[in-house]
C-alpha cells in the first residue's frame, strides 16, 4: 500500500507552504514514489489518497494536478487499484492505463458535482445513495473488490486481474 496526501494538491497548502517550497517537496514526492514503485517486489501496487484522479467530477484542479504528476508514475510502475474518496459517493472507473480507481464514500453528504448527464467516459458504476464501504481480497492473480452500502447490500462487485502470465511461473516454481 502507497498512502498519498492528495491535499498537498489543494490551493490552500500551496499558498501556506510557498511557491518555491511546495515545488521542491512535489519533486521529492515524485522522487520518493517513483522508488517505492519500481523497488516493489509486491504482486499487488494499491495506491489510497483522499481525492480522486479520476472522480465523477473530473475538472476539479486536485485531480487534473495528480493526473499530469502522480497518476504517470503509478501507470508506469504498475499500480493496480487506486482507493480514494472526496467526491461523496461511490464510483468505480473501467481500467485506465493498468489502473483501477475506486472511490468511497463514508460520510453522509450527498455529491454536489455529480450529474448523470456528461458523466466521464472511463465511469463503470456509480451509487449515490449515501455510506458505502469496500472489502478487497487478494489472491496471486487477482483483487476482488465488492463494495457495499450501509446495510450492508452489495452495490457492486468487480476484479481485477494480472495482464502477464508471469503468475503460472510462479505457480510452478520457476524463477
């Protein structure tokens, strides 16, 4: 698991921390990621954060700044599933450039930013209905995510899968 401070994306910590600081802490952020990936000998990358890269809402600067800095690195050191939260209810993407983004919804307001008019393409489910909560297991080749809301009723169920065959080696024993 990668633990990620999205707010330090927000207008607030940029402006409290200074223009020239906050450059240098993104560049040892970006550096301290980029090894903790490739050094990754885990069959699993997941990656949790407070905003979403992709959310329902998708203009929302947080979001656009972590798509063009963190999202790039996570893709190409092989982040699997991405768990996040912010927007207020509960949405799951289709895989994006390997990644899977799941966001939550533990709080009991509603979404502000959601219409179901000109949803986000890359959008597979959404439920709107107040509290929900995910269970994830994970086996060699696969994550099972089932997500459910606050009476504990499925809303949604998905995997995903290792693109590789590296998993049968593995099976095998070989090296």
């Amino acid at each position: 698991f990668v633990m990620l401070d999205s707010s330090f994306f927000t207008k607030e910590r940029r402006e409290t921390t200074g223009e020239e600081q906050w450059l240098k802490q993104e560049k040892e952020t970006e550096k301290w990621l980029k090894l903790v990936l490739k050094s990754s000998k885990a069959e699993w990358n997941i990656a949790v954060m407070h905003h979403p890269p992709y959310g329902v809402y998708e203009k929302e600067e947080v979001s656009e700044m972590m798509r063009g800095m963190w999202v790039p690195i996570m893709e190409k050191y092989g982040t699997d599933l991405v768990l996040c939260g912010h927007q207020h209810m509960y949405m799951r993407t289709c895989r994006i450039n390997g990644i899977v983004y799941v966001m939550g919804n533990s709080g009991n307001r509603d979404s502000r930013l959601y219409k179901e008019i000109g949803r986000p393409f890359y959008i597979r489910k959404v439920y709107e209905e107040g509290s929900n909560y995910q269970i994830v297991r994970a086996s060699r080749r696969e994550l099972k995510i089932s997500s459910y809301n606050e009476k504990g009723l499925i809303i949604d169920e998905t995997s995903v899968g290792k693109k590789s065959w590296l998993h049968i080696f593995k099976f095998f024993g070989s090296n």
